[in-house]
C-alpha cells in the first residue's frame, strides 16, 4: 500500500483531523466567551501535545525503521512542535 495507516485510518488523515481540531478550538478560544477559558487552553495543549507525541514516534520510524525521511512529515513534526510550544503562554495565561 503506498499509504502508512494508523488503526486504519491512514496517516495523513489523522494529520488533517488534528491541524483541522487544532484550528477549531484556536477560533474557540479568540471568541469572547472562551477567551479566558481554561479548557480551550488545556485542550489546545494536550491536543497539541499528541500531536508531537505521535510526530516524535512517526520521526523515530522514518530514522530507525525505514531509513528514509519524508518532507512533508518532518515539516509537520516542526509545525506541530512551534504550535505546542505556542499554546504553553496561553496555558499560564487562562484562569
């Protein structure tokens, strides 16, 4: 198969479902009601922090496993990365 499946779900999809969660919840958390709410924020972080949880594993595989890096997924482990560390000032912000 050319694509890397994840509990059946190929990869690039979980990809795009977390980027697409992580954007919902960001505009969640610039609305009024939920600007100073603790579990936008919490959730951003935790999202976030699976996100580069599961990008460190997909990394270990490309250098360890098969040998061979891929653009796009390095370019996603360093997006996913600079998000993480971005939602850690929201975080100590919220009440």
């Amino acid at each position: 198969s050319k694509y890397a499946y994840f509990v059946g779900i190929p990869v690039a999809v979980w990809g795009i479902g977390a980027y697409a969660a992580l954007f919902a919840l960001a505009m969640l958390g610039v609305q009024p009601r939920w600007a100073r709410d603790r579990r936008v924020a919490l959730a951003l972080f935790a999202l976030a922090g699976v996100g580069v949880l599961f990008s460190a594993y997909l990394t270990y595989l490309e250098a360890a496993v098969i040998h061979a890096w891929c653009r796009w997924c390095v370019g996603s482990a360093v997006i996913i990365t600079l998000i993480f560390l971005l939602t850690i000032p929201g975080l100590r912000r919220a009440r």
